[in-house]
C-alpha cells in the first residue's frame, strides 16, 4: 500500500480540521483574537494613537468617519471639541481595560482570601463571613457602589476599590467549599502529616488545585467588571474627565446623537463586543475545565 | 414546611436588614459633618451649636444610632437637602414610575426568554437551540445605556416612531421596558433551558415514555411543572438586577423614577436621598428573597416532606 500514504494524506486533513474546530469552535478562535487584539491595543496606546487623547482641534468639530464623508487625518471623526475619535477610543479602552484588570483582581485576592479564613476557622467566623456573603449577594451591587462614592465623594482610587469588592463574594463561597473539601483529601491530610503548617499547605498545596476554577470564575466576573465601570461612568459618576473611559465616552457623546450618532455607537460597540467575547471565552473554558457544567 | 424553616429565614431576613441600616448609619457619620455640608466652615459656633441640637447631633453616638433605627423603622427616612422635603414623600413619588417600568420588563422578559428556553430544551444542539442560545448571549452582554441608545437612535431619531423621554403614553414605555427587559430574557432563556434540560433526563421521564403517554402530555405535565420550580428562585434573583438596570435605564430615558432620583442624589450628593434609596430596595429585596425561600418550600412538595421529616433529609 505504498499509495496509500500519499492519498490518506490530504484526507486527513479535514477530519483533522473538524477535530480542531470541534475543540475550538470559531466562535471562541474569534473572541479570543478579540481579547488578544484589545490587549494589544491598550499596551501599545501611547504607540499607535494618532493624537493624545485630550488635543483639540476646534476648527474640526464634530466631523464624521471617514467612510461617511470625513477628513482622513480623523479616520473616525472628532467630537464637539475636535478631539480624535480613533485616538480617545483607544485610550478609553487602555483605561477600561486597566481598570477592569485592577478592579477583578481585587475581588479574587480579597474573596479568595475570606473563603480561605472562612474554611480555616470554621464555627462563628465562617457563619458571619457566609452571612456577609448571602447579605451582599441580596443587594444589587450597584446600588452600594453609587452610595459609598455619594457618601466620600468620587476618586479614581475609589472607583477602583469599589469596583473591586464587587463579585468578592463569588470567590470566597467557592474558595470555602473547595478548601474545605480538598482539606479532607490524601494530597493535604499527607504534607499535614509531614508538618508542614497551615499556611504552607494553603497557599503550596491547596491554592494550585482549585486555581483553574477561580480563574474561571475570574474570566466571567471580568465583563462584569466592565460592565459596572462603564455603567457608572455612562452615568457620570465613575471616570472622570479629562481621563476617559468607553463608558465615559458613550456618556458625552449621548448629547451629539442626533448630529454624530457614530460618538456614542462606536465605544458602545467596543464594549459590547470586549464583554461578548470574554463572556464567550469564559463559558468555553469552563466548559473545558468542567464537563458536568456544560449546557448549563 | 414548618415553623423552624420559616423562623430561620426571617432570622436571616432580619439580620441582613440590620446589617444595612447599620451600614447606612455608620457610612452616615463617616462622611463627614453633615452641619458642616449644610452651612460651610464659615458658620458661627452658635449656629452651628443651634443645628446640631436640632438634628440630635449633640447626643452621644450610640443614642444617636437608635433614634436613627427607630426612625427608620418608623418610616422616617430623613429630609432631602437639595429638595427640601422629606425623602419619604419623594420616593413616593418615584416609586410607581418605577414599579410600571420594572414589571412590565419583567413579564416582557418572562414572556420572551422562558418560551425561548423551552424550545431550546425541547431541540437541544438543533439549529434553533444554537439560535437562541446565541441570542441569549448577545442579551445579557449588551449594555443597558448601549441597547437604549441604538433604540432611540434608531425608533425616535430615524424612524421617528417613538418619543426619546419620558413617561406618560404607552409609546414612552416601550424603548425603557424593550432595554430593561431584553437582559433579563437572555439570562432566563438559558436558566429555563438548563432548567428543562435536567428535568427531562430524569428517570420519571423515561417511565412516562414507558408507560406511553404523548409527547405533547410529557412536555406539558411531566417537565414543565418540575422544570418551573428553581425558576421562582431565579426570578426572586432577577429582581435585583431589574433594580440595578433601572438605574441606567431610567436615566438613559429620563424615566421619573427612583433610579434617576438615586443618580441625581449622588450627583448632588444629597445623602439623605441615596441612605433612603439604599434602605428602600433593600427592604424589597430581602422581602422579595424571604418570599421565594418560602415560595419554593409550599410549591416544591419534596422539599416540604423533607423539612417535616428531618430524618429522611
């Protein structure tokens, strides 16, 4: 059958393909290059922006896209102060990004954190913890956050904390019950054995078998993360100009809809498609990590 | 369902609603002198000294503390500076606008995301369960404040069909109740699918199958019933997220809720307004939660015969 080879060859091929597609639904390929490519662009911001994000060009307010009549020194237009739409997106979603990236972490590490006291102490320290997390998941996180800036005032350190505690809870009711189970298990009960001390086992031994399910939990708390930033700064009341943020953005460019719609739509739409995409990407790899979850 | 179940919950319920009011007083006195947010640092001392007496300030902190929880329980959620009038009175006002703009959400997305979840469940991984699964998505990842805005854009200033703002005709509820109801159809369709899903891989299923009863009967007296059970909690959960889209909802569309009322509050930073916001839903939603937990025991006749006979639990 020396033929054979030569033909089953390209054959394979496809079956190949469908197995990788299969693995990796285009779909997810796409929303990946998505969160790639934003990645790329808020690292590179100060590279590839045209303008900085404040210089204005009062002569040339309020000017379309190009592909709808536009200058091409301002690919996507200017806003009512001349600024460069292409430019101010960009730094928006650097800062979107940053601030989401800052806000998600604080929550896993301070979530993560309780859940594992929770499960050390057990008795009355892990009840009021767990009442704090039912107390907390009762209320719309947003409702707290517009009234702890109310109360002292708005700051970017501020924004950023309170974006931070929300979704703590999520991590530290799974953090509870992972620990408290893999504490029971051989791998645990073992290096306990050996002497290692609470803390060794926690963080040497423990933390790296449940990190795939926190990180999990981590890409599907990230949207909405920027869905609260940009929610609060659409509003007013989270980034505050002149720094920007595609939900600061959006806010000022509601004002020009009937003479420049493309201000609002175009950061909305940045928006909409970084949260589709991680959401996508999140579903997926829970999906991979965890099997009985699927369809869910 | 008996009397240890149901006092444990409202245990619960309580404590989290003094957990709140205690967070609103002591976030209150943190944020600094309220005398002196209302008459600047120039004031004289006896003007100064004539407001605090007026307003218990003088009073030591933990007197303080339980006439403000007696207040609140009475009703009183104190005086809004920038209105000058009492914040019970202007969240009465706010209150229907609100409560209009969120049921109608809710049953629109009722009506649209269970149906879609039950003909997702009943094709599973078919072209239409792809669909809808796909719209489910696309749903809850689209922005409130963005989904509003493409709509005005596209309804009031292109096609002219609908007014951007405001509250009056059934024309000024559609946008606001389309935006804040389209999110919460999403996340339904795919909980009533999950929901469904489970149901039907359930051995009583397959005895059905068995003993030859119609598909259609199946659907309709087997699944459904028992896949509507966890649905009642979802919806108490749902609850929160339509106070918390309300918010943007409302000022995208200038509804004359409590939402926007919260929004201009904490632009003017009149404390009174947001403390009695915060208090507000937080009663409803610990009501609401309280309510479901109880629902679910009385609907759910397992759950009942399991809580009256703890040994088979």
């Amino acid at each position: 059958m020396s033929i054979a080879s030569p033909l089953t060859e390209p054959a394979a091929a496809p079956g190949r393909a469908r197995r990788f597609l299969r693995r990796y639904p285009p779909l997810v390929l796409l929303a990946a290059l998505f969160i790639i490519l934003t990645l790329l662009i808020s690292a590179a911001a100060d590279w590839i922006a045209p303008y900085h994000y404040t210089t204005q060009d009062l002569s040339n307010r309020l000017l379309p896209p190009v592909f709808l009549g536009g200058l091409a020194q301002y690919p996507l237009g200017t806003d009512e102060l001349g600024r460069d739409i292409l430019s101010r997106l960009i730094y928006a979603t650097r800062f979107s990004v940053i601030i989401a990236i800052l806000g998600t972490s604080i929550g896993a590490v301070l979530g993560t954190l309780i859940g594992f006291i929770a499960a050390h102490f057990r008795g009355w320290v892990e009840e009021t913890l767990m009442m704090l997390v039912d107390a907390q998941a009762s209320m719309p996180f947003m409702l707290l956050a517009l009234a702890v800036l109310a109360f002292f005032g708005n700051s970017l350190v501020l924004f950023i904390v309170v974006l931070g505690i929300n979704g703590w809870e999520n991590y530290a009711r799974l953090t509870r019950g992972m620990v408290l189970s893999a504490s029971s298990q051989g791998y645990a009960v073992a290096v306990h054995a050996l002497g290692a001390t609470p803390a060794r086992i926690y963080t040497r031994h423990i933390l790296p078998n449940i990190l795939s399910v926190l990180i999990v939990q981590f890409t599907l708390n990230f949207p909405a993360t920027i869905l609260l930033e940009t929610s609060m700064s659409f509003l007013g009341l989270g980034i505050q100009p002149p720094l920007t943020s595609l939900g600061q953005m959006l806010g000022s460019g509601r004002s020009h809809l009937l003479l420049a719609w493309w201000i609002a739509v175009l950061p909305g739409t940045m928006i909409f498609l970084s949260t589709l995409s991680i959401s996508m990407f999140g579903d997926w790899l829970r999906d991979r990590l965890d099997p009985t979850l699927r369809n869910r | 369902m008996n009397a240890r179940f149901v006092l444990t919950k409202l245990f619960r319920a309580l404590v989290t609603l003094w957990l709140v009011v205690t967070f609103a007083f002591v976030i209150l006195h943190a944020s600094g002198d309220p005398i002196e947010i209302l008459l600047g640092d120039q004031a004289e001392q006896e003007v100064i000294d004539h407001y605090k007496q007026l307003y218990g300030l003088d009073r030591p902190m933990h007197e303080q503390y339980f006439r403000y929880v007696a207040g609140v329980a009475q009703g009183d959620l104190g005086f809004s500076l920038s209105d000058q009038r009492p914040v019970t009175e202007l969240l009465a006002e706010a209150i229907p606008a609100t409560l209009e703009l969120g049921l109608t959400a809710l049953a629109i997305s009722m009506l649209i995301g269970i149906p879609l979840g039950i003909v997702a469940a009943l094709n599973r991984n078919k072209a239409i369960d792809r669909f809808v699964m796909t719209f489910a998505v696309l749903g809850f990842s689209i922005p409130n404040f963005f989904l509003g805005i493409l709509m005005i854009l596209l309804f009031s200033l292109w096609l002219r069909w609908l007014p951007t703002s405001g509250m009056g005709t059934w024309q000024h509820l559609v946008m606001p109740a389309l935006t804040l109801g389209t999110a919460a159809a999403g996340s339904l369709a795919r909980f009533t699918r999950s929901s469904m899903l489970e149901v039907m891989s359930k051995l009583y299923m397959r005895t059905a199958v068995a003993k030859g009863v119609p598909r259609g009967r199946r659907i309709r007296w087997h699944a459904l019933p028992n896949a509507a059970i966890p649905l009642v909690t979802v919806l108490g959960f749902r609850l929160g997220d339509l106070v918390a889209g309300s918010i943007v909802t409302e000022t995208v569309f200038a509804w004359p809720g409590v939402g926007r009322a919260l929004v201009s509050a904490v632009s003017a930073r009149d404390l009174a307004v947001v403390q009695g916001v915060l208090l507000m839903t937080a009663f409803t939603m610990v009501i609401a939660n309280l309510l479901v937990d109880l629902a679910y025991g009385w609907i759910d006749p397992r759950i009942r015969a399991a809580k009256s006979r703890p040994s088979e639990a």
